[in-house]
C-alpha cells in the first residue's frame, strides 16, 4: 500500500512495510535536498530527523526509514495525500553559526499549560504524561 503525500512540487510516497519489512519513505523532485546529501546523512522531515537509507541523485528523490518509535511519537505514518511537510538538510559544521546544537529523540507529546513573559524572557509551562517524567 502507498500513500502519496506532496508538499508544493514535492511528491513523497509512504511505503507501509506490506512487501519486506519495515516502514519507508520516498521523498521525490528535491534537488535542494540532494546537495552534498549522502548515503546516512540527516534529513529533517516536519521537524524529525531522519536517515537517508537510499539515494537517487539523477531523479532527485531520497528515501528514509521510519522506526516502529518514529511511527508511534510523530504524525509521519498518518501522512495523507495532499499533506505538506517542509524538509530541512543538517547543519554545515565548519564555522560559527551563532547558536547552539541540540540533539535528542522524541519520547512523548506535551501540552502547553501555561505561557508568560518576564522581562525580555519568554516562559512555557508543558504538561506531560506521568511516565515520562
């Protein structure tokens, strides 16, 4: 089964394992995203980061796995025609870039409870379920 999913001129299908084994997406028509891309380089897809698994430089289109853990923290399995989604390459390392790399996994959704300002500061509170604390 496949889901085709496209973003402005971007079509991506969504395979859903029903052939091998595993869940896998095909992002089509980003030649930006091909630039200096390599076989296990990052590619962020709506904010997930993500392993290039398959490279096809000349048809401009890339592929990456999606883990059981993926599909269960993020909205990418439920993607459906029509959704957009933006595509982000890593950062180049190399130079300053005025901030700070952060780097995790998703373990959960919160909810924001609460957001104030103080001073030139910005604060949210999240609310997040018991087992993740």
């Amino acid at each position: 089964m496949r889901k085709d999913v496209h973003r402005n001129s971007r079509r991506m299908t969504l395979w859903d394992g029903s052939k091998g084994s595993g869940t896998e997406l095909t992002v089509e028509d980003c030649p930006t995203m091909m630039e200096g891309a390599y076989l296990g380089c990052s590619i962020c897809v709506s904010g997930v980061c993500l392993t290039a698994t398959e490279l096809d430089t000349e048809q401009k289109r890339f592929k990456v796995g999606l883990a059981p853990e993926t599909l269960r923290k993020t909205y990418l399995g439920e993607l459906k025609a029509g959704d957009k989604v933006n595509l982000e390459r890593a950062s180049e390392i190399g130079g300053r870039n005025s901030g700070h790399f952060v780097q995790g996994h998703v373990d959960g959704v919160g909810i924001v409870a609460d957001r104030w300002i103080d001073a030139d500061s910005l604060f949210y509170k999240i609310q997040l379920e018991s087992a993740l604390m």
